[in-house]
C-alpha cells in the first residue's frame, strides 16, 4: 500500500485448496474436507477497485462443519457480503493450529448472513445492514501469557443479529 497516493499494487490472484486434510500430532482427529477457493482482484491499483471474493472455505473437524463465503469490494466505502455456518470447537482447532503463548477453549456455532457498506456503521445507519442470525459460545475460556494472563472466560452466551437489533440474549458466567 502507497499511503501518499492511496494505491495498492494491481493484482489478480485466484487461491484454490479442493479436499485438504491437516493431521497433527497434537490432537487425534483431522481437519478434513477442507476448501478453500478465493480471489483478489485490482486491475488499477485504486484501493476503491479492490474485489476480494471468499467463493467457498469449508473444513470439518471431528465431525463437525464449518463453511463461510462472501465478498468484500470497494474498499474506500467497503462493501461486504459474508455468509457463516457452523461450528469451531476451539480447543481442537488451537491443537492443529497451536497460538503462541495463547490458551483457549470453547465451542462457537453460528449461523449468520451479513450485508452491507463500511459507512452505514460509522454513520449509524444500522437499519440498512442486512444481517440475520445467531452466535452462540458455550464454555469459552481465553487467556494469553502477555496480553491477557488473568483469564477471560464465558460460560455461555447466545446473541442475535437482525437489521434493527443485536441482542444478547443470554449470558453466564463472563469473569476476568
């Protein structure tokens, strides 16, 4: 990125992964089933003519899926449109992909869709954001040895997501 003159460089790059598996050692069942198909494009160089496109990212682990797809645009006004499915059990996934120095546990399931552009945020215009769903966590504990070493936990959380509200609609156990 150029900050005196506001330009990325150009860029057409297709990302494909069909079927992946990643074994660790550190935990017993595989990510399995694993997709992956993107795209970045900016033939100008102008931030505002960047297209980033998730196709398809998909994966499961220990028999349970995961998938998201979307798109970002128009990058001075950020246009977006993403669609989340599943769940992450994050004690399995911290083991086949370990965080330094980070511990961390919890299941996360979500079932999610979301449109909308960057300036109906910061103008409050949140009526405008297509978005429906829900986010639910159960068990969530995080904790990083240089950032956050007291804990953060959660016992369990579920919010909801529509265009007129975020609610939450329930919460236990929120500690530090």
């Amino acid at each position: 990125y150029n900050a005196s003159n506001n330009t990325l460089p150009t860029i057409n790059a297709d990302m494909r992964l069909l079927n992946g598996y990643i074994k660790s050692t550190q935990y017993p069942e595989a990510l399995e089933a694993l997709n992956f198909i993107a795209n970045v494009k900016n033939a100008t160089g102008k931030v505002n003519d960047t297209y980033i496109t998730l196709e398809d990212f998909n994966m499961v682990l220990d028999k349970e899926p995961f998938n998201m797809k979307g798109f970002v645009q128009k990058l001075d006004d950020a246009e977006y449109n993403f669609k989340v499915k599943g769940g992450i059990d994050l004690a399995k996934i911290i083991k086949v992909f370990p965080l330094e120095k980070t511990e961390m546990r919890g299941m996360v399931k979500a079932d999610i869709t979301t449109e909308g552009k960057a300036s109906y945020v910061t103008k409050g215009e949140y009526a405008k954001l297509k978005t429906a769903g829900f986010v639910k966590m159960n068990d969530f504990f995080y904790k990083h040895a240089d950032y956050l070493p007291q804990t953060f936990r959660i016992t369990n959380t579920n919010t909801t997501f529509s265009p007129q509200s975020i609610a939450l609609e329930s919460m236990q156990g929120l500690s530090l």
